[in-house]
C-alpha cells in the first residue's frame, strides 16, 4: 500500500476547492443563466404554443359550429328547394294542363263553330237549290188561269174587312 | 215637311188640275221615263248635270219623250221641266213619292202600285180597293205592272205600306226556313 503524502492531499483540497470556486463564481452563473434563458424561451415556446394551440382549437370549434351552421343551412336550403321545384313542377304540370283544356275548349268551340257555319251553308245551299228548282217550276206551272186561281184563294183566306166595306 | 225641297211648286194648283185617271197615268209615265233613263244612263248625266243649260236639257227631254210609251202627258212635262229649271232633276223619284205622299194626305187619292206576274183587271183586286178605300178614307187608284219575278199573285204597295201576296214571297219563306234549319 502506499504511502499517502499530507501535503498532495492539501494540494488536492487546494485544487478542488479552487476549482469549486472557480465553477462556483465564474462558471457556474453563465451556465445557469444561459440554461434559466433557454428554460425561459422554452417555457415562452410553450406558452406560444400554448396559445396558438388555443387559438386553433377555438377556430375549430368556430368552424365546426360554422359547419354545422352551413349543413343546417344546406338542409334548409335543399329543403326550400325541393319544395320550390315542387312548387314549380305543380305549377308547370297546372298551368299545362290548363292550357291544353284550354287549347281542347278553344277546339272544340272552333269545331262546333266550323259544323254551324258548313251546316249553314249547307242550309243555304239547299235553300237555295230548292228555292230554284221551285222557282222553275212555278215558272213553268203557273200560267194566267192558275194565277186567277191563286188570287182568288189568296182572297178567301186574307182576313180582310171587305164585310165592312160592302 | 218633305215637300221643302220642292217649295217652288204649287203642289196645290197642280193637284187641283190632276184628275184621279191623270194622276195614275202621270205616276205610270214617270215611272215609264224613270225606267228610260235608268237604260240609258248618258241621257241621265246629261239631265242630272246642272251646269248644262236649262233650255237645252229641255230639248234633250223633249226628244227623249217622243220615244217613250206611255206618252208623256202635258202634267208629266211640268214636273219634268220644274225639276231641270230647279236643279232637282236628279230628284225625280223622291218628288214623285212627296207627290203620292201629297195627293193621299190632301187630296185623299191614293196610288197604289200593283205588281203581278200577269195583267190584272180592276175585277181581281175590287175587294181589295174597297177594303183600302174603307180603312183610309181615301180614293185608292190601282197602277199595274207585270213582273214575272213575282211568280203567281200579286203585291201591293203605297206611300206607307204595302200587302204582298206573291207566290214569290211565300217561295222566300220555304228559303228563310230551310236556311234558318226549322
């Protein structure tokens, strides 16, 4: 075993406490200081992050109400519209089968128009034929006696006052 | 009031002179003059035209009556030369009527036009005149005309009104029937 000297040993504590000394007051506060400024900015990080972390959250809550606004509305407005187009449609499915009963009475009525005035026509065509062909005969049939006839016959069936007079 | 147009006529004078056989054979050669001018519408332009002078159109008349049948008595010449003098000329019907319509309501002579297909005497309508006679009051004097349009019967017609009893407005009825649908 050997053999401890006194005096390595002081000259130890010497060195230790001189270099305890040197860490203590010269080393010692820059690192605590560089290490307190980055815990700092570390703990300034987190509290950023912190926030914007926040800010995120509360800005996806706002857009999850927003969305949950737009699908309220989207529902709403898909229901407004399929009620519009129904709306639309009825009105379009009335408003054609108004006008096709009304295109239907205005062709019946241009048809029964159209059977009066050819069955008109075809009265006075007859009427006319027929009025002829009496006129021709008459022509032929009446002659001066048959007219002396006429007369005479007219005479007895006129209501005259002839009594009176005579 | 209708004879306004024709105050420069002495209808009074006129009539006083016009016996009922003249009157009907005035009505009868107006009517015959009418029925010439209506043939030959030159003569007409020539009457009707005011601008010509009277005395001509006077002579124009004169030559056209010569040819006319019945023969244009002095009473037909009056009328006829009053309507050139008064620039009426072209109102020779309507003088006519205001003249029917004159003589029925102040000198109780109704003319009466008769129209039928054959001639008719006095004999056929006797019952008829009487009648008139005894509705109106009023002389009735027959003025014939044959139209074989008329087809059988006969018409009558005056100043304010007429009886038709024609083969020809009975034939008329069947087409107003027929063309009606009853």
């Amino acid at each position: 075993m050997e053999h401890v000297s006194i005096k390595i040993v002081i000259l130890n504590f010497i060195a230790f406490f001189t270099l305890l000394f040197v860490i203590w007051y010269i080393v010692w506060p820059k690192v605590n200081a560089f290490v307190e400024a980055r815990q700092k900015k570390i703990e300034d990080l987190l509290n950023t992050y912190a926030d914007r972390n926040a800010q995120a959250e509360k800005l996806m809550a706002e857009l999850k109400r927003e969305n949950a606004q737009a699908a309220t509305q989207r529902v709403k407005f898909l229901e407004e519209a399929k009620h519009e187009s129904e709306k639309l449609r009825q009105e379009i499915i009335d408003k054609a089968y108004f006008e096709s009963s009304a295109m239907i009475d205005r062709a019946k009525i241009e048809i029964e128009a159209e059977r009066k005035v050819m069955f008109s026509q075809l009265r006075e065509n007859v009427s006319r034929i027929v009025v002829a062909a009496v006129e021709d005969i008459l022509k032929n049939i009446v002659d001066k006696d048959l007219d002396k006839k006429i007369i005479l016959e007219t005479e007895k069936s006129v209501n005259l006052v002839s009594n009176h007079a005579s | 009031m209708p004879r306004k147009l024709f105050r420069d006529f002495s209808f009074e004078v006129f009539s006083e002179k016009l016996s009922k056989d003249d009157a009907v054979q005035l009505a009868t050669e107006i009517k015959a003059f009418r029925k010439f001018l209506d043939q030959s519408d030159e003569i007409r332009f020539f009457l009707e035209n005011n601008t010509i002078p009277v005395e001509t159109r006077k002579q124009i008349v004169l030559k056209c009556v010569a040819g006319i049948e019945p023969e244009i008595s002095v009473f037909g010449l009056v009328i006829l030369f009053f309507l050139l003098e008064s620039g009426l000329f072209n109102r020779l019907a309507y003088f006519m009527n205001v003249l029917r319509i004159y003589l029925a309501e102040e000198k109780n002579l109704m003319l009466v036009d008769v129209i039928s297909r054959y001639a008719l005497g006095e004999t056929n309508l006797r019952v008829y005149q009487a009648s008139m006679e005894y509705i109106y009051h009023k002389d009735v004097a027959f003025m014939y005309r044959c139209d074989p349009q008329v087809l059988g019967g006969f018409k009558l017609s005056w100043h304010s009104g007429e009886i038709d009893l024609t083969v020809r407005r009975k034939v008329n009825k069947i087409k107003e029937l027929i063309s009606q649908g009853r």
